[in-house]
C-alpha cells in the first residue's frame, strides 16, 4: 500500500477536544484552515485545528532511542587544604 495518505485530527481551536480523525492524502492535506467546527465540549462553533495523527507517537519513538543515563545524585567535591 502506498504512503501518500495521511491521518489528521481535527481539533478544536479552544480546547484541543479531538472530533474525528480524517484520512487525506499528502497533496491536499491542509493543517491551517479557516472552517468552523462545532464542538460538544464548548458547546459552539470554533475554529477548527488539525494536527497529524501518529506525530506524537513518532516524537515518542525517537526519545526512547536516546540512552537514558541514571542519575547518581550531586558530585561529590573533595577539598585539600593541604596539611
Ligand atoms: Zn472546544
């Protein structure tokens, strides 16, 4: 199956309350439009905002690539006043 299509979440402006998630292929997607959404949670019309879906999970991928590294507590300074 080709990769030309993509999952967007349409949002809403407001309060980021997730509507649907829609299914566009790559050329039309659009992620700043200027539509109206009608959204259960304000209980009116917002504008609409759309993310990929799936992006969160990518960023979420690519960090645990990174070597975790345990914290062993504040070094330890050692003083020599001589004597
Ligand atoms: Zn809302």
């Amino acid at each position: 199956m080709p990769i030309d299509q993509v999952s967007v979440v349409r949002m809403c402006g407001a309060c980021r309350f997730e509507i649907e998630v829609i299914t566009v292929k790559k050329d039309n997607m659009r992620l700043f439009v200027d539509d109206k959404v009608w959204c259960e949670i304000c209980q009116s019309e917002q504008p609409e905002v759309r993310d990929v879906a799936g992006r969160l999970e990518t960023i979420r991928t690519e960090q645990a690539n990174y070597p975790v590294s345990p914290t062993s507590g504040p070094p330890v300074l050692t003083r020599n006043d001589g004597g």
